[in-house]
C-alpha cells in the first residue's frame, strides 16, 4: 500500500474543457517546484530508489504499531542534514501526491542492503536519542520510491 496516494482521479481523457476535471490526464500534467523537478528528473533516471522511516517500536510490536519519528527519509549519502532530509522528504510527499512517484513501505529493494540508512548519522542520532526508552525501541523501516507512468510522461515532457 503507497504511503501517499494521489489527490482526484484522472479524467479519463478530457476535452481540455476542464470543468470539473481532477487534473489527472496528461493534458494536465501537474506544476512542479524546482527541487521537485530535480527529484523527479534524479528518480526518472533509476525508477526505483530506497527509502526509509524511522520508527519507536513497541517492544515485541509490529510496524504499525509503532510511532512514526520521521518520514519518508531519502539519504544521498551518510552524512545528509536533518535540514537536507526534510527538504527531500517535502518535496516526495508533494510528487506523491501529484501521482508522479509513489512512496511505499510494503515493497522494499530486494537488491539494496540499505547500509547507507543504518550508518547514517541521522539513523545513529535517533537511535542514541530513543535506544534508552525501556518500552520501546528505534527501528529503521525499509521502503521504496519509485516514478510512476505519470511521472514519467511528465518528465518526457521537459
């Protein structure tokens, strides 16, 4: 199940008429940012990328049992800011909910160790921070982005 799903429905193919339409065709491809248009253009070039959620889980607790302590994470590199982080996981809840990308947490990489996440020093700080909490404990979940058939029409489009 996405994480986010996209606002209104495509239209089916409109006349270009508009009225009513949920902007879902793609005679009405969605206005962009411009750090989600490099997101976007980064994501076409793979399709797939690994992310993230940091979770405190309930000891002995499933995932959706657990409270939600940042999401979704898309790491570069190790070393990426809170700040950085942020700013990423702003700009894919916005493609998400385009429908250019989705966001899911049931279908992670199967070929990605997601090392970058667990040494990362954003994972290494939550888990300092929360590792004492008797009840419950850091988690990293594992999930994927990838562009969807709407995404890359738009950036075909370019």
């Amino acid at each position: 199940m996405a994480l986010y799903q996209a606002q209104g429905a495509a239209c089916g193919g409109c006349s270009q008429d508009c009225s009513g339409c949920a902007g879902g065709c793609s005679a009405h491809l969605p206005a962009l940012n411009p750090a989600e248009r490099e997101l976007l253009h980064q994501l076409s070039s793979v399709l797939y990328l690994p992310m993230a959620q940091f979770l405190l889980l309930p000891k002995g607790g499933a995932y959706e049992d657990g409270t939600l302590i940042l999401s979704p994470v898309l790491l570069e590199t190790e070393a990426d800011t809170l700040e950085t982080v942020m700013e990423r996981a702003e700009a894919l809840v916005s493609l998400a909910r385009k429908g250019l990308i989705s966001l899911d947490f049931d279908l992670p990489l199967s070929n990605c160790t997601y090392e970058v996440y667990y040494r990362s020093d954003l994972f290494r700080e939550f888990s300092a921070r929360y590792g004492h909490v008797a009840e419950e404990r850091p988690v990293l979940r594992r999930g994927s982005v990838a562009v969807t058939e709407r995404g890359l029409d738009w950036e075909s489009d370019l």
